[in-house]
C-alpha cells in the first residue's frame, strides 16, 4: 500500500498540468560563425511563465576581448553580463535572470573575428502557486512530492510486484527530468532511481543497450530485455537515452573549473549523475567507446568498483587484477613464482592492509618498488667531459657498461650537450658531464664525471626530464604536476620571466596549478602539454618557432591558441633555426617555425608561424616525434620510423645526403617494429620488438657505434648489443646510450623480517605483501585522481545499497599516504598566492603576557592578553590573499623589541603560541583526564575545552584552527601534543569509538561497566546523582526529568552518558574546522586518518639528524672537517628536547618538517668565521629568518658542546637573530647586542626574506 502510493503520487506529480509545470523549451540565440565586421545586433527572449532564465553558453563561444562585446540584459534593461573574449573561462559562467524576459546587444569592430557566441536560454518553471493564497482542499488535492521523500526514505520491500517497481523507476526517472521542480528534488530523484536500479532485492537488472537501442517489433526473450521492454517509451527510456550526452556536457562544464581550482569539487549533480551512469554499465557500451573522450568516465568507472570491491572484501575487477599482475610481472626476478594471494581478501581485511601500509609510512626505506628499473646499461660517443656517468676514454666507439649509471636503477634517461640525465625509481635526479652555464643543476658551472644527485630537487619526485640533444638548459616534471628548469637562460626559455641563468632548479611558478602532464625542450624553447591537452610554449620565438602567430620571444609559458578545441598528446623542440612539433588525438601531426630545408615535411621550405597539419602523416598513427639538428622524426604505433630536413651527414637514414622535405619512411627498418628511438644532433639510434638496436648518421665521435668514426648511410645494426634485449635508447649531441628494462634482477628492495609490532602480517610471505602494495599503490593513483567527482561526505546507506558505495571512511586508511598528499597538494598549489612577500604587519606585545601571567593562571580575561589571544583579536585583518601565501602570513612587530621581522619573528610568534596552549596562558585546551589522573595513556596529551562556547572563544577556536591551515599549507610543523581521538574528528571521522573514549579516559567505560553491572540493592543505596564528569572535569547533569540513578533508568542514564561523552566535543571541531577551511581544502581531509594529519600539522615530535643532515650546507669548512664532526657528535648527544631548544634557536621553530619535499629547498646552512677572537670566548650566533647557524673555529668539542648548549638554553628568549659574546667562565663579556642589518648587508643581499637562499654566500 505505502509503496502504490508513492509511486501512484510520484506519477501524479511527473503529469502535473494544473501547477504549471509543464516546462516550455529552451530558445537559443546565436551570431553568425564566424560573425562580421561592424555589426550591431539586438534581440530578446520571452519565455511566459517562467520565474527565472538560466542562460548556458556554447564552449566555442570566441570573440575579439572588449572590442566585440555580448551584451545580456533583464526585461528592464538592466546590464547583467558582458561576455567576450577567446576562453573558455571568459564564457563558462552560467547566468541566471529574474522574470520571464531578457535582452541582449551585440556590437563588433573593424578588426580581428572569431568564431561567434551561442547561447541557450532555458526557463526555470515555478513549482506552484503560492500555498497561503489557496484553498485547504486546492492544497490537499494537488500532489506533493515532499510526501513521496518521506515515505520513501524508509526502506521498502521491492520485490513485491515488478510492474509497480517498473512504474516507480518510471515515475522518478520523469521527475528527475522535471525542470519545474526544485534542484533538491531532482536530485532526490535521481538518488532514489539510482538506489533502486542498485537494490538486491529488485532481483534483476535494466538491459541499457537495449534501452539505448531503439524497440524492436519482436518482444525479447530475456528477463532483463523484459524488464527493458516494458521500461520502453517511459521516463526511464528517456532518462537513459539522454544520459550519455547530458553527462559528458556536464563534465565539459564543469571540468575546466574544477581543474583551474575555482571549485574544489564536481557538483552534486554531477557526481549523482555520473555514479548512476556507473551503475548502469555505460562505460561498456558502444556510445562510449570514443578513445579521448571517455577517458576520464572509464578511470572514474574502475575506480568506483575497485573502491567497492575494497571495502567490501569482495572479488576485485578482473580489468584491474590483470593490470597488477603486469605490474608485479615487470618487478619479479626470474623464476619468481607468481599467485594470486595479494588479491585474496580472506588474507587481506582492512586490518591487514592498513598495518601494510603504517610499516610503509613508517619506514618507507624498507620497500623501493620499482617498476622497469633497468638492468645494464651501455653508452658510447663523445665522453670529453665525463657524460657516459663514469666510462673510460674521450672517444666510446663502442658500447660499453656504464656501472655507475647501472647502480642508480634509472628509469628514464636523457642527453643534452655533453651531458646527460637520469631519473631513479623513487623521482631523485642524476647529472653527469659538461657544467657550463649551471645547465646540470647541480650548482656552480665545474662538471663531473660520475652521476651527481641534484639535491636542490632531492625533496622533489620527479618523473620525466626533457633536454634537447644539442641543449644548454633542462626541464623537470614532478610528480604533482610542477614543471622546474636550470640551465642557459637566454631569450627566456627557463620561463621564469627573465633571460637569467640558473645553476639549480627553480620551480615555474606561472605553471603552477596548470597541471602539466609532459614537457618537451629545445635549444631555444621549451613546451609543455597539461592534462587537458593545452599546449604552452616559450623562450626564442624567432621564425615563429612558438606558434603564438609572430616572433615575438616569451619569457613565460604561452597558450597556444591555434591548437586550441584539439588535446595534443606529445610535442617536441628543435635547436638552432628550429622547428616545433606535436600530435593531436585525432591522429594528426603538426609542425611549425622554420621551414629549411623542408623540416616542417609540408614539401618545401617556408616557415610557418602557427601549427599546421603535415598531411602525408594524417591518419598513420604517428605516437612519437622527435627534433635533431635541422631533421625531424616520427615513429608510428605499427614501428614504422619517418625522417625528413636536412640530409648532410646521412642524419636521415635514406642512404643518401639528399635533404627531404615530405616524411618518408626509413625503408631499411621496414619489416621490423621500432619501439623506441631518439635523435642526436646529427645521428639517429632507435631499438625494436625483437630488442635490436640500429644506428645511423654522423659518427665523428664514435656515436653511431660500430667501432669506426665514419658516417652510416642506412640503419645498421650494433652488433655489440646482439642479445641483449634493448627496449630503451636515448642520446645527447653525440653519445648514445641503451638498456633494458625487461625483467630487472632484484628491481625493489625488500625487507627481509616482519618486525614484530605488525601481528597481523606475521603469517603473510614478504613476496605476498610487496604484491599487495603494488595492488594498493595502484588503486591509490587510480582512485586520487578521481577524487573531486566522489562524494566525500559519509553519509549512513541503506542496507540494501551498501555494496553499492565507496564507504571513502573505509578507504582513510588504505589509500596511499604519497597519492592522498599528491592530490591535496594539487590544490593547494593551485590557490597559492604568490606574488606577497609576506601578509599584514600585526603588532604584538609580548611583555604584557609576562605581566599578566607575573602569578601564573591565565594571560588576562580568557587568555586575551597572550600571543595567542592578541592575534586571534586580530584575524579579521588576515584575508583570503594572506592566507594562501606559502610562508609569512603576517609579518610580526613585537612591541618595545627590536626585531626586524624577515621570517624569524613570524617563527617566533607562532613557537610561542603553541607554548602557550599548552602552559596554561589559555584555556583552550585542557589535559587528558588521564593526565589529571596521572594514569593510563596519552596523559602528556591535550583535548578541546568543551566548556567554551561563548563568542570569544569560538574565535579563539576558529583562529586554532586557521594554525592548523597554515602549518599544512607552509609545511612548518607546529608544536602541539593534542590527542589522537582529537585529529579524528577533525578529519571528518564520522563518530569517536569506546577505544577513543578510554585513550583520553582509561575510567570512563569501566565506571559505566560497573553501574550497569550493580545489584539493584547496590544501585539505590549508592544514591548516585544522574551525571557525570566532562572531560574537564566538569559535573555535566544528564536529564532534568531524574536526579539519581536508579534500577529503571540505568539503561537511559548509560545511553545518555555514551552519548554525551561521543560528541562532547563535536562543536569545538566545527569551529576549528571552519578555521581550517579558510586556508586548507577541508573537505579533502576525508582522506586523511587522524594520525595521517597530526603528522600534517604537527611533523614529527622526534628531530632526526639524519633529516637535518640531509639539508645541511657548509660555508667556510669543508663537511668533513673535524669541528663539523663534533657540531654533529654534540647534537647526537642532545636529548630530543634540547635538539627542539636548538631548532628554536636556529630557526625559531621546534620541530622539523615531515620530510625533505616540506623543506621547499630551504637549507641549513653552518657557517664557520675566523672574525671571532679568541674564537673559545664567543657563543654561535643563529639567524632565525635565514636557517643559519654561524659558529666560531672552536678549539675542542668539548668547548663547543657547552658553548652551544648555553646558547640553546638561555639564548632563546631574547630579540630574535641577537646573539651574545660570553667569556670562557661563562659570564658575560659585553652588552648581548642585535647585530645591525647595515654591517652585515652583504651577508643579507644574498637572501630573500622568506628566508630562501638565492646566491652563493661565501661573503659570510
């Protein structure tokens, strides 16, 4: 009965005439494409009935900006919009206009066109007449759907009677589609239809091909076709066969705006649609088959079910299996027997998974997971300056090993001008050869002759490298999407924005949140291709080598607009008077720049300053293209190999020094696939299927390798490699290398025990747990990209859909840490501001805490006369901008101090904040009642104050929280020891457990435990008051109906009381939470456990020297002087709280950040000066803003131990950067004194003032 009458009022709803909601159809308004000169266009649009018009517009909107201006206006004239210009962005915007009527003015000039504007106006129907004006019959009588979203949100039996199950999936389906109800109702409906098509218990499944199909005359034989029949012609045919248009139209809306940041999620409409989309199989149908198109529905489709299958222990995807199990194939030695253990999920619970993945976390040097790391590796050529990484010899006429190069596993490889790069399997870079203009990054210009790490960018998980053959300057792609360059910087094609040389690596900043995918360098020019398809170039433009229509030089990265409605898929630079080229998706090849020769394979010579199709390759499935010297190369997916330009030095390969100007095949490979293949300045190496490798062209250097320095006309094979199964080449000017990547010996490391804290693995084989992390990283990096289309907010589903959601609370723990950090990196780099060196000036006096806390207690009323307090008071002054800077986001004035605040006293205040949360200055936070009670666990630990509620105090927590934001957005740790039950919450864990209750407070459940086990005898006579104690100690009464526990309301008092103590604090985590979300992408944190973001926030409480060691720098001292062997003795000696003193010290902080990639390339720099005399009668001098500890030539390690000791501990309270000069005795020789900014401008003209060291400081 409750079911007909949902489905039978749902119905009644959907055929509504009276309430007028019958929707009237869209009306679209368009120019002329492209439109004309001097134009001036007027109209307008009329829509009766209508309360509102939401105008969408077409994405190939493109006019001339300010000059060719589209107008829109209300029924009154009123000016809403003014739309033009040549993005996406300029026209994305949906408007919405008040009243059934708009007007729009077109206007154009003289000079350049464009496609056009389009737009579709659809009407927003009212719901009905306004209720207070009818009748109380009119309202009875007329159907509601508010009524229906009641009833049906109980669960229903479904199996009952298939027709009616049938006509409610109808009757939601039609008012999914209904534009007259509200957007909360739609959704509604589509939730309600999704759950029914995934509910067990409708015991059958829609047939959507055959919904897709049109009917046939002949009725199907099969249930579901059944079921699909009798659906035809209904809401849900309708729903079904419009969903794939609609749905991508939604992701082409919405992609460009989530992925730009302006949104940090997909809508809930979307991601209602696109998982119903996902239960229905679409991904497998033929209206999905289109390659690029559908890419991101498929990844989202695997993601979801792998998701599902995770949670719910079930059978895994037999697509994803089969793509592990390549994966582990390609890291197995030989002879390594393969199973399936790693996807059994009787082995494998949660509980096995997430312990796998806390020993990973923890100890992350005990598992490398390599996949193609290579074996041996063989170079030969020009090595004049040591670029074959550690080979004998000037001239390599053959191929030998390279044995350093080996050691480092590389997985990619790269040549440049004399030297060469390599990339390892955990993203650290290796440079060896010729160091002229800084173009190895290593610093300074000397060059090496062994691989050398670039540790400026060791924080960093690189993943691709990109040099020209022939180039002086070098791009690096991490694995967050962030494009770094070093190198030669003429004509700007570094991209920083200037023509300067970098010796080092120095991230892009206008590439940041762009989300580059691949990149590509010349000798002049650089490129790169984001994950949309957008291609930008820079640097020398002469010859319109860029594509931007002139030659005109860029000095940062530059749309390039001609490619613009295509996604480019692999580009490549030339050098010299170079060429550029790409391919698209749609199987075409374009070139441009100069045309000598005939490079650009368009039959003849001329340039060409805008990408254009080489139409002999249109169609050939060309997969790689690549630049030499005047030449160029594409390689097909068949292993075909084109060559074509200038033909001197038999570059070609054609058997001739004839130049070519249209791509012709290398018919001397044909018959043979070539998988891989790279190009020299004027030679060419390329490996194939059968793992042979071919050389040929200029071989003065011994290049080409066939023992001789003669020139090869044609491929010849390299006889010195038969066997060894190359299947990777690469090249620099004139040296070449190969390997193998083919079953790699020993290609991860392993640990060889189960250390015993892990009880759930013990009884799993280490082969059987690599295998499960390879599984889990996989999932990882295929479920994070996907994340701003999930829903993140855990909601309770029915019984009936549970196998049919994510569950994203049971996936915090079995997410790989890398991939969650990678995705909410991602965001935050693409709200970074950074054009401020810091934000506003705030003023705080320090010397009034001192004052109010002269007899301890709180620093004045409610903690408001602390640092803390004082700059809580204050955060209205913080905005948006100031909040999203990577450092300093206030810059401190301490009143009566003289401090010059370049980052040091920012340090200062915030390490003086966390002593005061946690000195009792505030009491906004209170100990642990085991702390109180000095028994059980986390007693050193801190909780939220649930007492505090007034308006003061929900500041005071929302400012808390704007610390947490900062500290994860600056990586700089903040020192805190709050409780893990409290990181819980704030990640969004849906409720707190017993377990977390009895970590803060081991008496709370044994006290209950007892009351419910009382006699009634013992219960009456113990007379206990119907309350209990707060986390703070507090007496908090239960109910006002009882004022003591007895025998019949013990069971109400032991609910009310879990209850209490279960959300006690849940007010103060909303409003720490809602300071959070003002820095941080908060609803992200769902990913996160809470442990996963304590460490977030706070680093680790242990100070690793090994961490500390790994950015330290020397100035003045070799670090292998005995003095810098005692500096690290002494600090090895150090508990772990004074190593925290000596952070304080040096850098005004506490704590280290998590790991090298939060340091963001800031060193430790240890200076040693020979300016102290006597040096034994001078305490170090530490300047906080800049990292820097400059220490005198002590004599012993004895006298430098006590004399950093007393620094670190009396020294680190006075005027930050002061520094004192104590006699031997200990007792003060002169006044401590602030070292004056103008005597030591030379030491600070080599920084900038967030504390980043840019030059050499061997002035200090």
């Amino acid at each position: 009965m409750l079911l007909e009458l949902c489905v039978t009022e749902l119905e009644d709803v959907a055929s509504d005439r009276e309430t007028g909601r019958v929707a009237a159809k869209p009306v679209v308004q368009e120019s002329t494409h492209p439109y004309t000169d001097d134009t001036s266009l007027t109209g307008h649009v009329k829509i009766p009935g209508a309360e509102a018009l939401r105008v969408e517009f077409d994405r190939r909107c493109s006019t001339e900006r300010r000059h060719d201006p589209l107008t829109i206006m209300d029924g009154s004239g009123h000016t809403v919009s003014v739309r033009s210009g040549r993005e996406w962005t300029d026209w994305s915007q949906e408007l919405r206009i008040p009243g059934d009527e708009l007007r729009w003015k077109f206007t154009s000039d003289g000079s350049v066109n464009g496609w056009g504007w389009c737009f579709t106006v659809y009407p927003i129907m009212p719901s009905a007449t306004p209720m207070d004006i009818l009748s109380d019959r009119t309202i009875l009588s007329r159907p509601s759907i508010d009524l229906v979203t009641c009833l049906l949100d109980f669960k229903l039996d479904l199996s009952l009677d298939k027709e009616v199950v049938n006509r409610l999936a109808a009757a939601l389906a039609a008012c999914a589609q209904l534009s007259s109800l509200g957007a909360g109702q739609r959704m509604w409906a589509l939730q309600k239809l999704r759950t029914l098509i995934s509910a067990k218990s409708s015991d059958q499944s829609l047939n959507v091909n055959a919904l897709l199909s049109s009917p046939g005359p002949d009725t199907p034989d099969s249930d579901t076709s059944q079921k699909s029949y009798a659906l035809n012609g209904t809401a849900v045919h309708s729903l079904v066969q419009g969903l794939p248009e609609a749905l991508q139209r939604q992701y082409e809306y919405e992609d460009p705006i989530a992925r730009s940041g302006k949104h940090l999620m997909h809508s809930p409409f979307f991601k209602v649609l696109v998982a119903l989309a996902c239960d229905l199989g679409l991904d497998t149908l033929p209206c999905c088959t289109e390659a690029h198109k559908w890419t991101w529905f498929r990844r989202y489709c695997m993601a979801a079910r792998v998701a599902i299958s995770i949670v719910h222990r079930t059978q895994l995807p037999v697509p994803f299996a089969d793509e592990v199990r390549k994966k582990i194939q390609d890291l197995a030695a030989d002879g390594e027997e393969m199973t399936r253990k790693h996807e059994d999920h009787q082995i494998f619970k949660i509980e096995q998974d997430e312990q796998l993945l806390i020993w990973l976390n923890r100890k992350p040097e005990d598992w490398t997971l390599s996949w193609g790391g290579s074996g041996q590796i063989w170079g030969w050529g020009h090595n004049h300056r040591g670029q074959l990484g550690g080979v004998e010899g000037a001239k390599v006429k053959l191929p030998v090993g390279c044995e350093a190069l080996a050691t480092l596993r590389p997985v990619q490889m790269i040549g440049g001008e004399q030297t060469l790069f390599a990339v390892t399997a955990d993203g650290k870079v290796y440079a060896t050869g010729y160091g002229a203009i800084g173009r190895l990054g290593i610093g300074g210009t000397d060059s090496v002759a062994h691989p050398t790490l670039l540790e400026s960018i060791q924080h960093v998980f690189i993943k691709k490298l990109a040099v020209n053959s022939g180039g002086k300057h070098c791009l690096a792609l991490s694995a967050d999407g962030e494009v770094y360059s070093w190198g030669e910087g003429e004509d700007g094609k570094l991209g920083h924005g200037n023509r300067c040389t970098c010796d080092r690596p120095r991230v892009i900043e206008s590439l940041r949140g762009k989300e580059v995918n691949d990149i590509a360098a010349g000798g002049a020019h650089s490129a790169c291709i984001t994950a949309n398809g957008e291609l930008y170039t820079w640097g020398k433009g002469r010859y319109g080598r860029l594509g931007h229509g002139d030659s005109e030089d860029q000095s940062k990265p530059k749309l390039v607009e001609a490619l613009k409605g295509y996604r480019v898929i692999d580009v490549a630079c030339g050098s010299g008077d170079a060429q550029t080229l790409c391919i698209t998706d749609d199987d075409n090849v374009w070139s441009w720049g100069d045309g000598d020769y005939g490079k650009l394979g368009r039959g003849g010579s001329d340039g060409c300053k805008i990408p254009m199709k080489i139409d002999a390759l249109y169609g050939q499935g060309v997969s790689k293209v690549e630049c030499g010297s005047q030449f160029s190369v594409a390689l097909t997916r068949g292993g075909a190999v084109y060559t074509w330009g200038k033909g001197d030095y038999h570059r070609l390969g054609h058997g001739t020094d004839d130049h070519v100007r249209r791509p012709r095949r290398v018919s001397a490979l044909q018959g043979k696939k070539v998988i891989d293949i790279a190009c020299g300045s004027l030679h060419c190496v390329a490996c194939t299927d059968a793992g042979e490798v071919y050389t040929w062209g200029d071989n003065d250097e011994g290049q080409v390798g066939d023992g001789t320095t003669n020139a090869i006309q044609r491929p010849r094979l390299v006889a010195a490699l038969t066997g060894k199964k190359i299947n990777r080449v690469a090249c620099g000017s004139a040296h070449s290398l190969a390997w193998s990547t083919n079953k790699p010996v020993n290609a991860g490391k392993i640990p060889t025990l189960i250390p015993m804290e892990y009880n759930q693995l013990q009884n799993i084989s280490i082969i059987v747990l690599r295998n499960r992390l390879v599984l889990l990283h996989h999932f990882s990096d295929l479920f994070c990209p996907s994340i701003p289309m999930f829903d993140l907010q855990d909601k309770p589903e029915p019984e009936y859909l549970e196998e049919n959601t994510t569950g994203l609370n049971k996936l915090r723990g079995i997410l790989v840490s890398s991939a969650k950090e990678t995705a909410f990196r991602k965001v935050v780099q693409a709200t970074m501001v950074r054009d401020k060196q810091h934000g506003p000036v705030v003023e705080l006096n320090r010397i009034q805490v001192k004052r109010a806390r002269g007899k301890g207690g709180l620093a004045g009323p409610d903690g408001s006369k602390s640092v803390f307090g004082q700059l809580a008071a204050k955060q209205a002054v913080f905005n948006a901008d100031s909040l999203m800077l990577p450092h300093r986001v206030w810059k401190v004035k301490f009143v009566g101090e003289s401090v010059d605040d370049c980052g040091g006293g920012y340090s200062e205040s915030i390490a003086e904040m966390c002593d005061e949360l946690q000195n009792g200055s505030l009491n906004l936070l209170i100990v642990t009642p085991n702390g109180r009670g000095e028994s059980g666990a986390n007693r050193d630990c801190y909780l939220l104050n649930p007492m505090l509620k007034c308006h003061q105090h929900i500041n005071m927590f929302r400012f808390l929280g704007m610390l947490f934001g900062i500290a994860i957005r600056s990586g700089s740790p903040l020192s805190l020891n709050i409780a893990e039950p409290v990181w819980k919450q704030l990640a969004g864990m849906p409720v707190l457990t017993i377990s977390d209750l009895s970590e803060a407070d081991k008496d709370f459940i044994p006290g209950l435990m007892f009351i419910k086990e009382m006699d009634d005898a013992s219960l009456r006579s113990a007379e206990m008051p119907f309350s209990i104690p707060s986390a703070s100690g507090q007496e908090i009464h239960l109910s006002s109906k009882y004022s003591r526990i007895s025998p019949e309301n013990k069971a109400e008092y032991i609910r009310l009381a879990m209850n209490y103590r279960l959300h006690e604090f849940d007010e103060q985590v909303k409003w720490v939470r809602e300071g959070m979300a003002k820095v941080v992408p908060v609803p992200l944190l769902s990913l996160f456990t809470g442990l996963e973001l304590e460490t977030m926030v706070c680093g680790s409480p242990d100070i690793p020297l090994n961490l500390l060691k790994s950015v330290a720098t020397y100035k003045g001292i070799e670090a292998t002087a005995p003095l810098i062997q005692w500096f690290w003795e002494v600090m090895e000696e150090l508990s772990n709280n004074e190593r925290s003193l000596f952070l304080r010290f040096v850098w005004g902080r506490t704590r280290l950040p998590r790991t090298i990639a939060d340091f963001r390339g800031r060193d430790f720099v240890l200076q040693v000066l020979d300016k102290y005399s006597p040096p034994d009668h001078f305490l170090p001098e530490s300047y906080t803003c800049f990292f820097l500890l400059k220490m005198p030539r002590y004599s012993c390690k004895s006298v430098l131990q006590e004399k950093l000791k007393y620094a670190i501990h009396f020294c680190k309270s006075i005027d930050t950067d002061d520094y004192a000069r104590v006699a031997l005795t200990g007792e003060m020789i002169g006044d401590v004194d602030t070292p004056d900014v103008s005597d030591e401008s030379e030491d600070i003209d080599s920084m900038e003032s967030d504390g980043e060291i840019i030059d050499d400081m061997d002035d200090f």
